[in-house]
C-alpha cells in the first residue's frame, strides 16, 4: 500500500512548491484556469524555497528582492491556523482519522516537482533515488505538517515512470531558468509575467522547412541565444 494511501497530505500542506511556466501552461490548459487563480511569486531571500535548483525572478515593484513562482496556499478548512495547497481536498478528521485524509485535486495534471517527491535523479542520470524525508515539513512541529508516516521504498513507485517524471522535471527546471535568466536582465512588472510566459511557451513549436532541416540550422528560441 502506498504510504499516501489515507494521509492527510502534510507534504501538500507543508511546502511552497515551485513550478516552472509548463506547469503552469498545462494546468491553465487541462483546467482551464487563469494563472491569477493559482499562482503565486514568495519571497526567497534565503532561497529556502528553490534551493538552487528551481531559479529566483525579480520585477520591478521589488527590485532587491528574489521571487519563487509557486503554487498558491489557502487557509486549511480543518485546520485553521495552518495552510494547505490551494488543490488540495481535504476531508474531515474523524475517530479514524484524526488529521482528515487528503488527496490532490489535479493529479493528472499537477506540477513536476509534485510528480517526482521524494525522488532525485542520480549523477548518471539513469536512475532515480528516494531520498529520507524529515518527520515535519515546517518548523512549526504542528501534526498536520507531519510527513510520510513511514519511509518510501522502491516497490512503492513505478521504475519508469519515476525515472521518465525526473528527466522531464530536470529538462524543464532547466528551461525555465533559462527563461529567467532573460526576464533578469530586465525585470518587468508582476502583472506582465503571465504574458511573458505564454508568449515563450508558444516559441517551443517551429515548423522547419526541408532547406533548414537539410542545413541543420540549430533551433533555440529567439531571445535565448543572448542569454
Ligand atoms: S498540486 Fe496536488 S500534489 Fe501538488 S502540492 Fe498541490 S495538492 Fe499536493
Ligand atoms: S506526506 Fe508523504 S505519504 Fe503523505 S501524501 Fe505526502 S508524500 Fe504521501
């Protein structure tokens, strides 16, 4: 059984999850929402939240301070002095479950760093490590921000698909700080972002002509090359 069988979500509840623009492009496509109904940008001075690894965007109502584009929380329905994933459902605490069981409202289409935890792809790159997660997400030692309630192992995850979730993750991780790298040299406003993204997302898909592809003329996107 799946240690996320009938957990009440504290991952979900606990961390500012990052995502790139193609989870955002996917998730305002699959569901049909605004990025205004979902997405977030947190300060992250300390870089607590994209630890290196997911990239800092400035605008210029804060010029100083590093943003990390995130999913949105909400107050918990259960647990009001705590936040929750803004997807996720929770249900209510009962004899049985006294944290309330949890499940993520937009599997299907949830971000890449929601798809791999608590996963890492090796220095190789052909396999994929799970890694020990901590007792508590947060430092508030709150019970609704416990974690997995026991370690993963690897029968708990599909070998393919795992290692398949990582290398797209990476690939994207890496585009979007590409992308970042060019919104940096001059930042814009929040507002425009949105924009900003879809507009470098729709660049990802060219038609080539037989002379191009016969010259191999190497195709990256515009602005990229003099990032
Ligand atoms: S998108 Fe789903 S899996 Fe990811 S944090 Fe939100 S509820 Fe959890
Ligand atoms: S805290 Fe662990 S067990 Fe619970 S839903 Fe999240 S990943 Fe699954």
């Amino acid at each position: 059984m799946s240690p996320c069988q009938n957990c009440h979500a504290g991952c979900c509840r606990s961390f500012a999850v990052s995502i790139t623009g193609a989870d955002i492009i996917r998730i305002e496509r699959e569901l049909k929402l605004n990025f205004w109904d979902f997405v977030c940008r947190w300060e992250d001075r300390e870089g607590l939240i994209t630890r290196g690894q997911a990239p800092q965007f400035y605008f210029d109502d804060e010029p100083e301070v590093p943003f990390a584009i995130c999913l949105m929380h909400s107050q918990s329905q259960f647990f009001p002095q705590s936040t929750k994933c803004r997807f996720l459902m929770e249900g209510a605490p009962d004899r049985d479950f006294p944290l309330g069981e949890a499940r993520c409202g937009i599997y299907g289409s949830r971000p890449s760093a929601c798809r791999i935890f608590p996963t890492r792809l090796s220095s190789s790159g052909q396999i994929a490590e799970i890694y020990d997660i901590p007792s508590h997400g947060r430092h508030e030692q709150l019970p609704i921000y416990e974690l997995c309630p026991r370690p993963w192992i690897p029968a708990d995850l599909d070998p393919v698909q795992t290692v398949e979730d990582l290398v797209v993750a990476r690939f994207e991780q890496l585009f979007f700080q590409q992308l970042a790298r060019v919104w940096n040299k001059s930042p814009q406003s929040w507002a425009s972002f949105p924009d900003f993204i879809r507009f470098v997302y729709e660049k990802r898909l060219i038609r080539k002509t037989a002379d191009e592809l016969e010259a191999e003329i190497p195709a990256t996107i515009p602005f990229f090359r003099a990032a």
